[in-house]
C-alpha cells in the first residue's frame, strides 16, 4: 500500500502540556478533560475533531457519487472518556445532518461513510460508535 500522507505531532508532558506538529502549524496547550476548561484543549477534543472532519469528507464523497448534494452538511462527533475504576475507554456518538434530506437518507449515507471512514476504521471492533441523525439547525 502506498503512503499519502504521515503527520508527525509530538506530545509535550502529556494531558497538562502542549502538542505540535513538526511543521508548527499546530501547537496547542492541553488541559484535562473537562468541559470549558480554560487551561487549554484535551485530547478526547482532538480526537472528535479529527474523526468529525474525516468521517465528513468520506459523507460528502458517497454523497457526490450518488449526486446527492450535502453542501450543507454537518458532522459532529460526540466523544466521550469513560472510567471503570482504573481503566479508561472511549465511545464515539457521530451526529450527522443533511439538509433537505429524510432522516432515513441520511442514516444511509452515514452508514456509508462508516464503512469508507479511516477513522472509522481504525475504531471498528475497539471503541463503540454510534451513528445518529442530526436535525438540521434553521436558516
């Protein structure tokens, strides 16, 4: 298999540091993972970040090929860190919305971009993701 693409990001002491990619135009300060929490972003953010804007595109490809238009369409994803004692795990609730589009339409080309998704794949059999449509947000 060729290789398109490698990102190198480097982890600075962990949760409560920074991290940055080699060619600096990502360097953020982390903080724990809390809601608003001032002291920087966390690592479950990045993570739904990265996983929203991949799933996303892999939504709009499958949408372009069956001239379905998702210009407007919205991926959120809705990660969260769960503890068991000692032990930590993650589940992921991707919320996608397409306007114009029936919920079962959308469930469709969600379902889709899951299976095409490299981070759905790289997800697949180690933490549960769930799919779910979004109601689109008014004009």
């Amino acid at each position: 298999m060729a290789e398109s693409y490698t990102a190198h990001v480097t982890s600075h002491a962990g949760r409560n540091g920074f991290v940055r990619t080699s060619d600096g135009k990502f360097d953020l300060k982390l903080g724990t993972a809390k809601e608003g929490d001032e002291e920087g972003t966390n690592p479950e953010q990045l993570f739904g970040a990265a996983y929203a804007a991949c799933f996303h595109s892999a939504l709009k490809s499958i949408a372009k090929s069956k001239k379905i238009d998702a210009s407007h369409s919205q991926v959120t994803a809705h990660v969260t860190l769960h503890s068991e004692g000692k032990e930590y795990h993650l589940s992921v609730e991707m919320e996608v919305t397409v306007p114009d589009l029936e919920e079962a339409q959308v469930m469709e080309l969600a379902e889709a971009a899951h299976q095409v998704c490299p981070y759905s794949k790289a997800t697949r059999n180690n933490i549960e993701v769930k799919l779910k449509v979004g109601t689109p947000v008014p004009k």
